[in-house]
C-alpha cells in the first residue's frame, strides 16, 4: 500500500540520517533479490532496501528504498536495463537512470545516471547508499562472477 507524500516530507525524509540494520550483505545471484533494513533518526522511522539481479545479464540489476511502514518507494536505481523507461510527460529514458519520489509522478518519474558503470557493483551501490543517506552502511559481499 503506497501513501502519497509531500514534496517537502519526501525530501526530508531522503535527507534523514540512516543507518543500516545489517552488518553485511551479499549480492544476489541471478533472478533473486536481498533486502536488508536501515533505521533513520527515529525508531520509527524504518526502511527497506532491496537490491534484485537480472536473470540473464549479470549485469542488469536495481535497487531501490522503500519506507518500511507503507511500501510508498523513494529511490531507485536501475542499472542497464532491459527497456527503455517513459516518463509521464511522453519522454524515453535508454539506459541506466534513477527514480526519485515526487508528489506529483511518485517514483514514476526517471532521470538519467550518468557515471555509472554496470560492471562496478559495489561502488553504485556505494553511490546508491549515499544518496539515500546511510551513513552507517553493512559490508558488501560480492561473488567472483561479478569480478
């Protein structure tokens, strides 16, 4: 069940201090996901974070924060997927992109990644864990497939 929010409680919740529930992580294999918690300045203030991997392209694969309580998504980032993305007003996104909550298009909104490399697992989930403001963040295990 998804809740809408305003713009201003959106932002301040992405500019909330998190921490991360789990000490560590491993990335998914092919056609599975993980997830893990992260806490913001409150204890009622809980999040997932789910990273799934692409059945076929290894890498292919998304992450994406949701609030705990209600499902309403936040952030996303989708590296090298398979179709083009359209965006409410018509436009094609090709490519790797996020997609960040407004309260006017929700998370349906996407916006191009530039700098992201499929291949560099760690350090977009890296980039994927600051933006959404972990500043505690669990060890990241990466198989040696993705290497």
């Amino acid at each position: 069940m998804s809740v809408t929010l305003t713009q201003t409680e959106a932002e301040e919740i992405l500019k909330m201090l998190k921490y991360s529930l789990t000490d560590e992580i491993t990335f998914p294999e092919k056609g599975n996901a993980t997830e893990f918690d992260v806490r913001g300045t409150t204890a009622k203030d809980l999040f997932s974070i789910r990273i799934y991997r692409g059945k076929i392209n290894r890498n292919k694969y998304e992450i994406g924060a949701r609030i705990r309580k209600n499902g309403t998504m936040l952030l996303e980032l989708h590296i090298n997927p398979g179709k083009p993305h359209q965006n409410p007003d018509g436009s094609k996104l090709v490519g790797s992109h996020w997609h960040i909550y407004t309260e006017e298009y929700g998370r349906h909104l996407a916006f191009p990644a530039e700098d992201i490399q499929s291949e560099k697992f760690i350090d977009n989930t890296l980039l994927f864990l600051n933006r959404f403001n972990v500043i505690e963040k669990p060890r990241i295990n990466c198989q040696l497939e993705l290497l």
